[in-house]
C-alpha cells in the first residue's frame, strides 16, 4: 500500500513538473516574441519653434482628428497665440494676431463640427476679455459679443452642439451685472436671453444649453431678493418659461431656493435640487420637469 502511494505521489509530481516547465516554455516563447524589433516611431513636432522661456499651454484635435489647435506664448511676458495645424504635421497657421498686448486666454472651444474656433481673450488691447470665433484653418476673426460696457468683460461661453450658436455670460450692457446671451457662432446681433438682470455677486449662477431640444436651462434672481429660480428658453430667445415650483409665500430673506440642476442627455428634462419649507420644516428635495416647463 505504500509502494502504491509512492507511485502514485510521483507520478503527481511528474505531472507538476511538467506544468512547470510547460509555463518556462511559454515565458521563454513570450520573450522571443517581444524581443523582436519594435518600429521606432518618428513623432512629429506639431508647434512651431520657442524661444527657451516659450510653451504650448493648451491643445485641442478637432472633432473630425484633421487637426490640431494649440496655445502657444513665445517668451516670457509674451502674448499668447493661437494656432492651427494638421494633425500629421505642417507649418501652423496663427489664428489670432500675435502683436504686443493682443492675448488670448486658455479657455477656447473647438466647434462640434470642426469648422471654427471660439475663443476668449483681449485682442484689442483694452485689458477687456470678449469672445471671438475665427475659421479653423485661418482667416477673418470675428467678435461675438457686443460692446461691452466700462469695464464690462465676458466671464464663459459655451458652444451648442449644433454648432450654430455661441451662449455666454458677460456684463455687457451693465457694469457687474453678468447676463447671458445667444450670438451666431460666425457673427451676428447677440441676444439677452434672461429676463431680468442677474444680481452682482450671485455665487450659484449656472446656465446649460440643451443637448438636443435648442434650449438654455439657467438660475436667475429676477426679483433681487437672493432668490434662485430655474428658467428655460430657446436659444435664439423668446419666452421665458419658470420651471421650478413657485417660491412658497413664507419664505425668508437672504436664503435661495434652488441648489443646482442638470439636463439629462437627450435633451428633454431637467432634473433639480431646491429647499422645500413647510410648517418650519427645511427639507432639500429632488425634481424633474420637462425643459419646455409642465
């Protein structure tokens, strides 16, 4: 019985050994096979040379992986400048003036469709942020937003997914009160989209465009009482719709309404956070409604 329990534990052991040096094989088989030679890759520098203080601070590929559009400054001190070049390589294309003075912030926008670059920054040199929108392969630079009054800048914009239409914030038309507006992506009469004036110093302002339905969703104060309200309307304006509840008439002063929103991917609802009062109770609640108001 004994004898049969050896043979069997070596035959086990055989087996193991075999397994063993099964899986040497195949790590030695595995390194043959990365040891073969390996293309080295050429890369192709896309920016065009700078000064040693110099640096690329942003990129973007277009939509469409043609090409590619960086920020560049080319010294310390200098203006930063955007450019545009195809993405397998090529002399880039300066989008925007590269003069003394003219620059050119990081935030700036590749359209959906690839054809144009929005951008922000103080290209007149009177140390006022505006928007502009210029071909991606280089031509005439257009302003978006209207004149701006003393002192007035342009905080953010989006682009809508159409490419059509450029929405942004800015104190436009009054000093420290930021409004939002709606311009053609290639130019054209902005339009005020909110009803009222936005108070100065409203942390929890937002505004979203609507994926699909051609709608801006924001948070507004109309009535300047710190009060936060939810608003929908088309992106080209026209009536202004309330989405949220009506503000209950015990309301105290100084204390918002509405927390937050999102807009859900296709476009049709919103979906909000506000504070619900009732006899003395505070209770943040959670809503949807339909972008159109109901």
């Amino acid at each position: 019985m004994v004898q049969a329990l050896q043979k069997k534990l070596k035959g086990f052991k055989c087996t193991v050994n075999f397994i063993h040096v099964s899986a040497l094989f195949g790590v030695i088989f595995a390194s043959s096979a990365a040891a073969q030679p390996v293309e080295r890759l050429t890369p192709v520098k896309l920016n065009n040379d700078l000064m040693s203080s110099g640096r690329v601070i942003a990129s973007q590929i277009s939509p469409d992986g043609n090409r590619v559009v960086f920020l560049s400054r080319t010294g310390t001190g200098a203006p930063a400048t955007l450019y545009s070049v195809p993405i397998s390589g090529g002399e880039p294309t300066a989008l925007t003036p590269s003069l003394s003075g003219r620059d050119v912030l990081s935030d700036f926008q590749i359209t959906p469709d690839g054809s144009r670059v929005v951008f922000r920054g103080d290209l007149n040199a009177r140390n006022l942020e505006e928007i502009f929108s210029v071909p991606i392969q280089g031509g005439v630079v257009q302003k978006l937003n209207g004149d701006l009054v003393s002192n007035g800048d342009v905080d953010s914009f989006q682009v809508s997914n159409d490419s059509n239409f450029v929405v942004y914030f800015a104190d436009q038309d009054t000093d420290n009160l930021r409004e939002i507006y709606s311009v053609p992506t290639s130019g054209g009469t902005s339009i005020k989209l909110n009803a009222e004036p936005v108070r100065a110093g409203v942390q929890a302002f937002e505004y979203e465009i609507s994926p699909r339905s051609g709608r801006v969703v924001f948070i507004n104060d109309p009535d300047v009482q710190n009060r936060l309200e939810l608003f929908s309307v088309p992106i080209q304006g026209g009536e202004i719709t309330q989405l949220d509840k009506p503000l209950f008439n015990n309301l105290m002063e100084d204390i918002s309404q509405l927390f937050d929103f999102v807009i859900t991917p296709d476009g049709e609802r919103v979906i909000y956070r506000a504070i619900e009062r009732e006899l003395g109770l505070n209770r943040n609640e959670l809503y949807s409604v339909p972008v159109t108001g109901g």
